[in-house]
C-alpha cells in the first residue's frame, strides 16, 4: 500500500464515528527497520500538516508561526490501531 493511497481517505474511530479526512501519517521503523504506519494525522479541514509549521518547537517567523497554528487547529494524531480507513 502506498501513503497516497491513504491521504485523502475519510478515518472513522471504533465506534464507528467519523474523525475527519487522513491528511498525513505518522511512520516509524519495525525490528529489522522496515517503515510501518503507526498513526494517522486527521483533520476536519481541507489542507494537511503545513510542512512542519504547526510543530510547537518554533524557529520560524512569529507571524507564520501562529497562523500555521490558527490553521492546523482540530489536526490530531490518531494511533493506527484506533482507526478504520475507508478506502473510497
């Protein structure tokens, strides 16, 4: 499976109950360093992760910092074992 095959793919949680659409996902190596999906960004927005800006460590310019901030609000990170992707 591919990631584009996930991005844009609406994500639902256990009880059956729609958490938005995947926009990123969160990968981490296995035992012998194979990359596997751990966890699914999810957002009830249209756009995605905005390339790092939305990460607290800081670093960049104060004003894009806090309206990357001001967009990325209602994106959470969803382990992969919580989720069910539909596939449409």
């Amino acid at each position: 499976m591919r990631a584009s095959d996930l991005i844009r793919c609406r994500a639902y949680d256990r009880t059956g109950a729609c958490l938005g659409t995947v926009v990123d996902l969160v990968a981490a190596p296995d035992g012998d360093g194979t990359l596997v999906v751990v966890a699914v960004v999810v957002s009830r927005r249209w756009h995605g992760r905005l390339l790092g800006h939305e990460r607290s460590e800081g670093g960049g310019p104060w004003l894009l910092e806090r309206a990357m901030r001001l967009m990325s609000r209602g994106m959470r990170t969803v382990a992969w074992s919580e989720v069910r992707i539909d596939h449409r």
